[in-house]
C-alpha cells in the first residue's frame, strides 16, 4: 500500500502510475546498472530517435548514472553497456553519484557545516583589523 501511494502522489521516488504503464505498453528492457536503475527504450522521439529512459531505483537523482549508461542515454553511442565487455582502466575510479545537498556531503575542515575548529591562516595574509 505505501509503494502504490508513493507511486501516485510523488514524482521523484521511482517512477510514476504514468511511467509504469508507459513502460508496460511501450518500454524494451535494455538493462540494469550496478546501482540498480533499469534502462529502457521503445517510441520514437519527435527527433526521430528511439526514446530512452531510466527507472531509478530509490529517489531520481541524474547523477545516479554511471558514465557508460550515461552516454547511452544520451544517444553518444548506439550500444548499450549491458551488450559491451567494458572493463575499467586500473586509474578509473568508481562512480558515485553526487552527494551535495545530502547529509554525506563532503564538508571540509573550517566549513561552516563542519565540526571542529578552522585552521590558522598561514603565510603572508594578515586579517585586517581597525585602528591598525
């Protein structure tokens, strides 16, 4: 019950009633990245393309894509990565999605989020002061 309310009165966790039966009727499973979010294709565009879209899994977020289904999405290239062998160079890093606005964002030391003191300010700048 609590899926098919969210289903109904939000946009941004999962998909949509309109989605989902868009998807039924016209959607073709292309694949699954390995955060989750499935990949689809079916339609035309009014570009003439093929349509694609994402149902993410959890809240949408655009930086959830990794690059490859990113590229896929945006019609840079025609294979999907499900249907490629990619392997990761050794001096790749993994992908994370965007954290910002979130509770995990990165917070550096002297943030005004952050906890603990600010550093002293080091080399030639001295902080004006009145009267000085």
């Amino acid at each position: 019950m609590k899926n098919l309310l969210l289903q109904i009165f939000t946009w941004w966790n999962g998909q949509t009633l309109g989605t989902r039966f868009f998807t039924w009727r016209n959607g073709k499973r292309v694949g699954e990245d390995e955060l989750g979010n499935v990949y689809y294709e079916g339609g035309m565009t009014s570009f003439g393309l093929p349509r694609r879209w994402v149902i993410y899994k959890g809240y949408a977020e655009a930086s959830a894509i990794p690059p490859g289904w990113h590229g896929w999405m945006h019609y840079r290239t025609d294979t999907p990565p499900s249907k490629e062998n990619y392997a990761a160079r050794e001096w790749q890093k993994p992908h994370h999605e965007n954290l910002t606005g979130t509770p995990f964002a990165y917070k550096p030391t002297g943030s005004m989020d952050a906890t603990g003191q600010r550093p002293r300010v080091t080399g030639d700048y001295d902080a004006w002061t009145p009267g000085s």
